[in-house]
C-alpha cells in the first residue's frame, strides 16, 4: 500500500488479500485492524460481551497457565514453567460443554507471582498449599528471593555477573563483589516486599 493505495489484489481459496509494499499478502480485515491499532481506535468485539461468567473464569485460567515443579517417579525433576493455550475461549467454551467447572473450593494449590517483581504473565512465581487451618498463606518473600538462587560466572569482557532467577543481575570486577552486590539487593528486594 502507498499512502493507502493497494498495491495488488491476490485471491486464494476465495479469499482476497492485498499485497503490501514489502510484498506480504494480508486480508483487508487485518488492514483495517492494524489501522484501528495505530490510531488508537480498537473496538471491543460485542461477542466478548456474551461469553457465559464459566467460560470467562475458566479461558482465564487456561490463557495462561503456571505449572509448578514436577518430579517423574523418580526420574529428573521439570523446573517450573509457564505455558499458555492461545484459543482459550474455544478451548474454555469445549470444556464446559464438556462439563468441566472450575470449583474453588476443591483448590489444592494455588499459584502466586513474584511479591515486587515484574509483572507479567512468565513470572514463574510460586505455587501454595493451604496451612493447617485451611487459609491460603501469604507467601515469605524470602522463598522467592533464596539467597541460594544466584549463579555467577565471568562474562567475555572480563567482569563477573551475578544472576538471581527472579530477574536480578549484579555486574562487578570481581565473583565476590559480584555475588554480594546481589545479595544486597535481594535484602532490598525484601524489605520493600514486606
């Protein structure tokens, strides 16, 4: 497209798509929704709207899931991870017709994100059970931020780098420096937590 104008018309299977300028073949309702976007301009689908309350508690379940530490037997052990279901609403929708409810009182576990770390849906966090009086804890900040945690190794240019899995770094000359640079702010960390 120049200034709007198409560049070419191609149709496959039925289905037309413009050329761009840089050669990529898109649909014009992608045109239009990547012009909404950079105007600003996005409307909300009215079918959003509709979604049955169960479907909509369990699509935001599924969007993103954080899947705790997982020992096989006893074989290796999976590091925690983060995975998401991209049709989530389709997937959701299925599910309930299938019968699958989410029921908060059968909760076993619960997952709970990094207190004071960035945001966002790949924070591992950390999953909970619930204390002997059936009340979900709130969690110690010092579990997700175990001094334990931080590996050092020396970069190509010849400094030391410090690395917590919670997403600090602590460059300095030396391993030491580098590693108590870290602790320190993993105290900061903490006390800002609590």
């Amino acid at each position: 497209m120049t200034n709007g104008d198409v560049v070419e018309t191609v149709e496959f299977g039925g289905t037309a798509y413009t050329r761009t300028e840089s050669g990529q073949l898109v649909t014009p309702e992608f045109l239009a929704l990547m012009q909404s976007v950079l105007t600003g301009k996005i409307e909300r689908p009215a079918d959003l709207d509709d979604i049955d309350p169960e479907v909509k508690a369990l699509a935001d379940e599924l969007s993103v899931i954080h899947l705790p530490e997982w020992r096989r037997g006893a074989g290796a052990t999976v590091e925690p991870t983060v995975t998401r279901i991209r049709q989530a609403n389709r997937v959701a929708e299925y599910l309930v017709k299938r019968g699958v409810r989410l029921h908060p009182e059968l909760e076993e576990i619960r997952w709970s994100p990094t207190p004071g770390g960035h945001p966002g849906a790949f924070d591992t966090g950390v999953h909970i059970t619930k204390d002997e009086h059936g009340q979900w804890p709130v969690p110690d900040p010092e579990s997700f931020y175990d001094v334990d945690d931080i590996v050092v190794n020396q970069a190509e240019n010849g400094l030391w780098c410090a690395v917590h899995p919670r997403g600090l770094v602590h460059e300095a000359p030396t391993k030491s420096e580098a590693h108590a640079g870290l602790v320190t702010q993993l105290l900061r960390r903490i006390e800002e937590v609590r």
